[in-house]
C-alpha cells in the first residue's frame, strides 16, 4: 500500500514558519513511528497570487482533491488588503473550503493546565476546559446569495449577504457534532438566533428532527448566539460540544480560543464527505491568522498548527494513539516552562523561538518511545 498522501499549504506570514516544525514533525512519525506520508507542497493566498495573480490556482485546487489531507499555515496580510475582492489571500482558502465541501469545522478548545494563568480569565474558570465547536463552513452568510454591493436608485449602495441554510445541510453538521459527543460527555449545545432569523428557527427544528430521530441518547440544549458569547465568558465548562452556523461560529470559536491562554494554540480540522478510500475529505489549519506583524521573526507559535497535525492523525489517519502521543508531548514541553512570545504571561520571563518549541516537542516525542 502506498503512503498516504498530504498537501502542505503554509500560505502567508507566520504561515511558512510554523508549517516547518510541522514538517520535522512529519520526518519524526516516519523515522521512529514508521508513519511515512507523502508530503507535496503548494502555495496559496498571497504567495499563490504574488507567483500566479490568483490565491488558488485550479492546479493546487486540483492537488488538494486528491491527497488524503491538506495541512495549511495562515493565509493573508496588509500587502493585500488593497486588491479586489475577487483575489485576496481568503478566496484561497474559502475556495478549498467550498470545493472540498468541508462542511464541519472542528474547532476545540483545551486549556492546558500548564497555560490556566494566561487566560484573560481566571484560573479557575478556563482550567480543565475542554469544548470542541463544530462550526458549519460551507454555507450560510459566508456563501449566501444574493450577495455584493449594489448601486441603488437614489445614489445610494446597498450590501448583500444572505444567511440561506438548507435542511440537509443543517442535518449533516449536526450528525457530525451529536458523533463527536458520543466520544466525549453525550451533550450537544445548538447555538442560532431563532428569536430573530427565520434561518435560526430552521436549524432549530432540523438539528432536533436529527436528535430525535437518530441521536435520542445524546443530551441536546439550544442558546441564542448572543447569550453563547456571554457563557462562554461567564461559565465556559458548561459546554461539551456546540453546533453553529458558518459566521456565529467563526466568532464564538475566537471567543473561546482565548479562554486558553493564546490563540497560537488552537488547532482545527475541518471535514468533508468520506473519499471512496474511507477516509473523510480534510484540512487541518491553526485557528490562528497570518500575525503578519510577527512573520519572519521566529516568535511564533507553532503549537496550534503542530496540533492540527495531531488532528490529522486522529481523524484521517485513524492514528488516535499518535495523535495523543504527540499532544502529550506538547503538554509535558509546556509543563517544563518553555514558552514562545505569546505564552508569556504579564510578568514575562524568557521566551523560546519557534525552531526551538518544535525541538522541545521533538524531543519529548523521543522521551515517549
Ligand atoms: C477563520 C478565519 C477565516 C474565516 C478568514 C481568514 C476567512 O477567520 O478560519 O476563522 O472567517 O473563516
Ligand atoms: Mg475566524
């Protein structure tokens, strides 16, 4: 059997910096895990459109249809943000996201004991905390039509997105959170606003049509999006798995991803319909951006990109025993101090670079044989 196969899209800004120690990572499961992949590389937002005057050509789009997961760094910075619409550095990704159709958008949030006192909140609020957002990602506002800016009449102009879900749309983000919870502790909190959008009242009554019907045995509750926010500030360890739309969940999955100290530590996978070989369609990404005003330097985290990886393991590769391997690695590399710039906390202290947080986790990887 052939190796499987991945496709490296680190993309902009800190993007090429912390897909490097993903890279060691990958040369590490080969060398002692006898785990090889098949590892191509591309680019894609900016990178793509300084080289090609697009942010995806349809040749990676072709690549990333074929290998059995896409890894991508960040896409995006101020160099950009002066060219049309139509080419900016997201359109790379939202293409992948679309033409894969990879509806469900895993976004957990851990907090590492090691991390508890970065939170914005206290410890005892974020410690132990451990949510996983399912995000919608290929519909809703984010693609909705009509859409765009329009000359009205009277001089004016109008801007359009529309929220526009589908019931089976809805239905199979939901089967994938009510699966997830299955795993963890069986409860499902779907997050809309029924109380204003006809679109909430949809997915209100389809999540429970597929609760009800196929789901009864997990434990579902509904919130407003705006009361979600509130809690997860407020009471965060009240959440197991939350289920959301493309926008709500792109906030509330920032909102959360802070609750454990730095966004650099956040990992996402986001899947698709199973390929015929039985693995589902995927892309792993940090939850992180580009933080263009750090790129280049060697202080970026690359933990939440490296647990992405992890991710990958897990839900691609059916290696969930690598993926905890290499997460407790991280934990242990975190427990003995070392710190990049980002996890530092008020009082500072001495931070690590980038290269050297992906030795530490190497070494720790070996330390677990
Ligand atoms: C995210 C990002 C993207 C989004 C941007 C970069 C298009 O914020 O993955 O959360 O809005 O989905
Ligand atoms: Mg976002």
């Amino acid at each position: 059997m052939s190796n499987p196969s991945l496709l490296i899209l680190a993309g902009d800004g800190i993007g090429p910096e912390v897909m490097d120690e993903v890279k060691k990572i990958i040369d590490w499961y080969g060398d002692k895990r006898e785990l090889q992949f098949d590892v191509t590389e591309d680019l894609v937002g900016g990178a793509a459109y300084d080289v090609h005057g697009t942010p995806l050509t349809d040749a990676t789009m072709a690549k990333a249809q074929e290998v059995d997961a896409v890894l991508l760094g960040a896409v995006g910075g101020p160099k950009y943000d002066v060219l049309d619409f139509s080419v900016k550095p997201e359109r790379g990704l939202l293409r992948l996201r679309k033409e894969m159709d990879l509806f469900a958008n895993l976004r957990p949030a851990q907090c590492f004991d090691a991390l508890a006192d970065f939170s914005s909140l206290k410890r005892d609020i974020v410690a132990g905390l451990d949510i996983m957002i399912v995000r919608e990602l290929t519909s809703g506002s984010y693609f909705g039509e009509p859409r765009g800016i329009f000359d009205l009449p009277n001089g004016e102009r109008e801007g359009i997105n529309t929220q526009r879900y589908t019931t089976s749309e809805i239905r199979r983000v939901a089967r994938s959170a009510f699966d997830l919870a299955r795993k963890r502790d069986n409860r499902v909190m779907s997050v809309e606003k029924a109380n204003v959008m006809e679109s909430g009242i949809l997915w209100r009554e389809e999540v429970s049509w597929v609760h009800e019907n196929e789901y009864p045995d997990v434990q579902l509750d509904h919130m407003y999006a705006d009361n979600c926010a509130m809690q997860l500030v407020r009471a965060p360890k009240q959440f197991d798995v939350i289920v959301t739309d493309n926008l709500f969940g792109d906030i509330l999955s920032d909102c959360a991803a802070m609750l454990t100290g730095s966004l650099g530590m956040l990992p996402s996978a986001s899947l698709g319909a199973l390929m015929e070989n039985g693995r589902p369609k995927a892309m792993y990404e940090p939850v992180h951006g580009s933080a263009p005003d750090i790129a280049g330097q060697g202080k970026a985290n690359p933990i939440a990109t490296i647990l992405s990886f992890a991710m990958a393991l897990r839900y691609s590769f059916d290696q969930g025993a690598e993926a905890e391997r290499l997460e407790n690695a991280i934990e242990s590399v975190l427990a003995s101090g070392a710190r990049t710039a980002d996890l530092l906390g008020p009082e500072g202290g001495k931070s690590i670079s980038t290269s050297e947080m992906g030795d530490a986790i190497i070494k720790a990887l070996d330390a677990s044989l």
